[in-house]
C-alpha cells in the first residue's frame, strides 16, 4: 500500500473523488487506517478530515472548534467526504469476517456524519446553500443505488431525510427534485420509497407544471408501488 502512496493527497482531491463516487476510495481510507504514516501522503489535510478519515470522533463540545470557522463549501466537501466513508466502512466490515477492526471504525463513521447535524456541530451544515446541499443529496443517491448489502441499504433513508431537512432544501429546483426522487424510486434497491419519500415532501405546495404534475403523478404511482413490496419492519 506504501508504495502507491508516492504524492501527497490534498483536501480537494479526497472531496472530488467524494463527489465524484470514486471506486477507489475505499483503498485511501484503509491507508487512513494502516500503518502508513500520514506525513509521507496525506501532511496537509485539515484536522477535520483526518480526524473523519482516521475515524476519529468529531463530535461533542470538545471537537466543536472543528466545524467553528469552515465555509459553507468546505463543509460541504467534508459531508461528501464523510458519507464516502461511511460508504467505503460498510464494504470493508463486510470483507471482514471477523469485523474487526472495521466494526469499530463502522460505528465510529456513521457516528461522526451523524454528529455533524446535532448541536453544537450543526452550526456548520445548517448554513449550507441549495447548491450544495443538491449535490450532496446527489451523492446520497448515487451512493444508494451502487451499494446493495442490507446494513448500508439501511442508513439511506435515515440520510436522505436528514439532507432534506437542511434549511436551504426547500429551495431547490422543482426539476431536481423530481429527478433525485425518480432516481431513488427506480433504484434496484431495498427502501426505495423510504428514500424516495423525504424528496417528494420537498414538493409539499409547489406549483408544478403540467409535465412536471404528470412525472409526479407517475413516480407517486412506483412510490406507492415500491411501499407495497418492501416487507414491513
């Protein structure tokens, strides 16, 4: 692994290859997590994503200072950055046999995306525009339907749903909403509807066009379709 390693890895690098669904990140976060130091690779990344990639906690009053002073674009890279590895962390607990160490590192993953949207840390992601919060709810999706283990199936809902709960996600367009929501109904994946459904709430008393009302309409219809599959928890 040491000898792949021969440039140092920026912050914009590990959050293009983020957004970007890039199928090798999960080596970089085994490096994050082998016995390369980080000084050869990766000396100049914030502390906020070591710490995210190292799976280190970035949660709680003591890490507040973390999230204190990011702009809305870095935080935004750093959510992408996060949902990857939780990402990568799933395929690896689940090559693992034994599901160690990365059992540990799973929870502490999911913990840290999580954490970023309870106070005190949410003062960071609450400030993110339509824009990124869009492209993150892109990344979600996109991250849904190429993951298809049960345990990770599991967490988009949960993720979607956050993302649509962010202030700015009323804001965004009625095209790519319907989009995003056709995309997580259409997936070939376990809770489609669960996933679909915090995206049609964003639509909640818009007007819509006649085209738009009628792809509404059609992916309401797979909504209730992909409800009706799915078994009941």
């Amino acid at each position: 692994m040491r000898a792949g390693l021969r440039v140092q890895i920026t912050a914009q690098q590990l959050a293009d290859r983020a957004y970007a669904c890039f199928e090798g990140f999960e080596v970089w976060v085994q490096a994050f997590s082998a016995a390369v130091p980080l000084e050869e690779w990766a000396a100049d990344l914030p502390d906020e994503l070591r710490r995210l990639c190292c799976f280190e906690g970035i949660g709680g009053p003591a890490n507040e200072h973390l999230l204190q002073d990011l702009t809305p674009a870095r935080t935004a890279d750093l959510l992408a950055v996060a949902l990857t590895v939780l990402v990568a962390a799933f395929k690896a607990a689940a090559c693992d046999q034994n599901f160690q160490p990365f059992g540990i590192r799973l929870s502490t993953a999911a913990n840290n995306l999580y954490d970023m949207f309870i106070q005190p840390m949410d003062t960071a992601t609450v400030n993110l525009p339509a824009a990124a919060v869009e492209a993150l709810l892109r990344l979600a999706v996109q991250l849904r339907c190429k993951t298809s283990d049960q345990a990770t199936t599991a967490t988009w809902p949960d993720v979607i749903e956050i993302l649509c709960e962010l202030p700015a996600a009323p804001q965004l367009p009625t095209a790519a909403i319907l989009e995003l929501a056709q995309q997580a109904v259409q997936a070939p994946r376990a809770n489609a509807a669960l996933c679909a459904s915090p995206l049609f709430g964003l639509l909640s008393g818009r007007e819509l066009t006649a085209e738009q009302a009628k792809n509404k309409a059609k992916r309401s219809s797979q909504l209730k379709g992909a409800a009706e599959r799915e078994p009941s928890s």
